[in-house]
C-alpha cells in the first residue's frame, strides 16, 4: 500500500497532530494499562517511605535555609543527607549542589576509594562514554585513575545482555572496587534489574558492592533540584569519599548550601511521582515506536531496570528528525532545532533534544543519541506523563512532515 501524506493534520488541544499518530497513541496507551498501575504502586510505596524519612529526622523549616562561606553547622545540609540515607536504605549519604553531574559523583566516589595499586573491576562491561577518560580508557596525562596507578580490567555481559557470574567471580578476587553501571548508557544491552544487581553483588561479595552515587538532576532530584548529585553507602565509604568532595581533615564538615537545601528537598519528596510519570512515558514510548514499525529496548511491557527506551532509528535522518520533534514538543526552547555536535567527553557527535527547565535534566523528557550505528534514539524522562506523551507525539509528527515515518 502507497505512503499517505496529508499535509494538514488534525487538531488536538492545540496541537497539530496527525490523525493516524493520534489512533496509534490510543492504541498503545490501552497496551500499557497494566504496566501504568504496577508504577503507579511502585509510587505509593517509595512515596510513603519518603515520607517516613523526612518525619524520623525532623525536617523542619530551619532545614530549608541555606548557609554561606565554610557551612559550617549547616543543619539543613546534614539533615538532608540523612533523610536521604534513610529513602535509599544506606547508612550514610552526601547531598551535595556543588557535584556537578553524574559523572562527578562517581568521580569523586572512584578517586575517594582507590589508591595505587588498586585494581578496579567493571563488571558490566564497558561503561559509559563519559567516564572512559575518568578510568584511562581514553585520553592521558589529564589526571585520570591510571595516571595515578589505578589498574582496570572488565567482565563483558553475556550475548543475551545479562551479568557473566562465572567470570564475575574469578575478576573480583584481589580487586579494591567492583563497579556496577545499572543503566545502558548508549548501548542496547538491557537495562539491569533489582535482582541482576542482586545477582553480581553476590558473585562479587568479595569485593565493595556498598556505595551507589548519581546526580540530581536525574531521578532523585524531582525535576526542583537545580543541579547536585549524591554519594551513598555505609558510613566507612562516605565518610573516605568525603574527603575526596572537599580535602582530607575537612570532608563532610564544611560545603555551604547557598539557597539549593528547599529545592532538593522538594525535589527527593516528589521524585516518586515524578519517576513514575517517566516510567509512564518510556513505557509509551516504546508500545507505539514498536506498533510503528521501530524495534524498542525494552520492549513494551518487558520489565525495566531503569526510565530509558532505546528506539533503532534505523538511519541519522530518522534519528535526527525524532530528536527534534521533542524538542518541538518541549516547554523550553521549543523553537530550537537541536543538531549534532563535537560534545565534550563523546568521541563521536551527539545529538540531544532537552527543552528542560533545568539544563541536561534527564528526568526532563529528553531524547539524544551519539551519531554512529546503530542509530539509536535514547528517549527517557517527563516531569507529567500528559506533556511526556505530547512530546513524543510531536516527535511522531515531526518524522511524518520530513517522510521518515510512513503511515498506512
């Protein structure tokens, strides 16, 4: 059957979405009722133990204050990492605005904890772009851990995409640091579950499976958080990651909050709500991608190990026009075209569409790729499942005015 294309689309609450786009949404969205009420229990529960955290430590007014110069004494800073601490079920926590991204808080968590000599062990395979040059893997002489004599080696996943435990076992035995990356970064592999997780800490038990860290402006963070990102573990770890934060003798003890302790406080509270809304949307996006025609990782009701979906793109045309359909459908900086570019810390270009209220806010709906096979499109976030879904609408929309998707 031939392509349609109709060049004036229907109108939906304002936006001009095409009739056919608008009947595979329907389609896709009565696909995932299932899948939506699991997340919406998933929200109550991390909800009400939240909750739980910020009643047993006494959050109070005091705490949203912020201080100035050393921080000395800033209650509402020490209150936050402990109500954090208790949310994610650690002994201890740092909370800080002044970790400027993801990549900073393992940073600062990899340099804290490894001396050298050490060996470090990577246990799903290779990890993300931006910490190759962090670990040595890339670039020399900027100060990386195998400048200062940290040894790294990996344990590649298996074909299927899952932990190898036989070689996990046999890599971890003399190494200081095991390192687990949940997320997929920008490859195909499966996100990892609670119980993969589970799975390579036992077969790691050997090594120190006890701190997690990650940014802010990310899931914890709400979408309120500003910037920041966090370190979490047992008390012995935070406390060594800590001084790496600040400087030996000082550690935790000084960092002022400024005005930042009120936004990451509101934004820990809503996280629950907001993370199942990008749930919600990764979900959504991958029924209607796959009914489209567009192979999805993870598939449509398959379970999820985080709020990412892989869509194949097939070619940079696709990929590019998707890319700037969300941005097109964002509530910032709609009227941008976002194109490839030389991005820091990638070693090919990367496209990335985020009309964020925070800057690379990933829990934003955002959707970026590296320009490279496969061509894939790493769509993840959205503050409200309403305006997450429209974004990926007038990305379908997009696609279908420059004939990279064809309806029939």
């Amino acid at each position: 059957m031939a392509e349609i294309f109709d060049p004036k689309p229907v109108v939906q609450k304002g936006f001009e979405i095409e009739e056919r786009i608008l009947k595979a949404a329907a389609k896709a969205e009565e696909s995932c009722e299932a899948a939506f009420k699991e997340i919406d229990r998933t929200a109550r529960y991390n909800g009400e133990k939240v909750l739980k955290a910020f009643i047993d430590n006494k959050v109070s007014d005091v705490c949203m204050k912020g201080s100035s110069g050393y921080g000395y004494g800033d209650v509402g800073r020490d209150t936050l990492d402990a109500v954090f601490a208790q949310a994610v079920g650690a002994e201890d926590a740092l909370v800080r605005h002044s970790i400027v991204s993801g990549t900073h808080a393992l940073t600062i968590a990899l340099f804290g904890l490894l001396r050298k000599g050490d060996r470090m062990v990577s246990l799903t395979g290779r990890p993300y772009d931006t910490l190759e040059e962090v670990i040595g893997l890339r670039g020399s002489g900027n100060g990386s851990l195998a400048d200062y004599g940290v040894e790294y080696e990996q344990v590649d996943l298996t074909p299927e995409g899952k932990p190898n435990v036989a070689e996990i076992f046999q890599k971890v035995k003399g190494a200081k640091l095991a390192y687990i990356q949940r997320s997929r970064g920008y490859s195909l592999r499966p996100s990892l579950t609670v119980s993969d997780i589970a799975e390579i800490v036992k077969a790691a038990k050997g090594a120190n499976p006890d701190i997690i860290v990650g940014s802010l402006i990310k899931n914890p963070g709400g979408g309120i958080a500003e910037t920041g990102g966090y370190i979490a573990g047992t008390k012995k770890l935070v406390e060594q990651c800590s001084y790496r934060l600040t400087c030996p003798g000082v550690g935790r003890e000084a960092g002022c909050s400024l005005d930042q302790n009120k936004r990451m406080y509101q934004g820990l509270f809503f996280a629950p709500e907001v993370v199942a809304n990008a749930l919600k949307t990764a979900t959504f996006t991958a029924a209607i991608m796959t009914q489209l025609g567009f192979e999805c990782f993870p598939k449509p009701n398959e379970p999820r190990g985080d709020i990412i979906t892989a869509v194949l793109m097939k070619n940079p045309e696709n990929l590019i026009a998707f890319c700037q359909g969300v941005q097109k459908g964002s509530p910032v900086d709609s009227f941008v075209a976002p194109e490839p570019w030389d991005m820091p810390g990638y070693d090919s270009q990367v496209i990335m569409a985020a009309g964020a209220f925070n800057n690379g806010a990933s829990i934003e709906l955002s959707a970026d790729a590296p320009l490279r096979e496969p061509y894939a499109a790493y769509v993840q976030g959205g503050l409200t499942y309403a305006t997450g879904r429209m974004g990926i609408l007038c990305a379908l929309q997009e696609m279908f005015e420059k004939r990279c998707l064809k309806l029939f």
